[in-house]
C-alpha cells in the first residue's frame, strides 16, 4: 500500500498543560474516561487511515475523534450540537 502524506492535529491528552500537573493527573483513576481511551488506542484504525488522501490543513486524528464520540454516547450524548457544547 502506498503512504499517503496525511498530518494529524497535535492531541493534547498526555502533553503537559501550563500548570506544574498535567491532564491525566486531573482524572479519577477510575474514571470512565480512562476506560474509553485504553479501548480506542487498541482499536485496529487501518481501513479508516486508508481513506485519509492527505495534503491540505492538518487533520484532526481519527483516534481523538473517535474517543470524544464514544465518551459523548457513554455519556448519553447522541447529537452533534450537543457534543460540539459539551467539548
């Protein structure tokens, strides 16, 4: 399979944020939050990758993508509108 130029946003979950603590130290160990995101980083994202033709503006990548919309439906958060204000 041929690569494609494909660039992704930068994700912010493990970077640290301005202040001394970072993100994930802000999160409840338990929280559901967390569960989303181990499930979602051992998703095979192959096929949707594929469809990425690159160039253009950085896209977002489809893994964070992916992990806001299965914490909005964990959540109850069926609509666009509403997970657009949720973020």
């Amino acid at each position: 399979m041929k690569r494609r130029n494909v660039v992704f946003k930068e994700q912010a979950g493990h970077q640290v944020v301005l202040f001394p603590q970072s993100i994930g130290e802000r999160i409840p160990v338990h929280h559901p939050v967390r569960l989303v995101d181990r499930v979602v980083d051992e998703l095979n994202l192959d096929r949707i990758m594929a469809t990425y033709k690159g160039g253009g503006t950085s896209s977002y990548h489809p893994r964070m993508l992916l992990k806001v919309l299965f914490y909005a439906y964990f959540q109850n958060i069926y609509s666009c509108r509403r997970i657009a204000r949720a973020l």
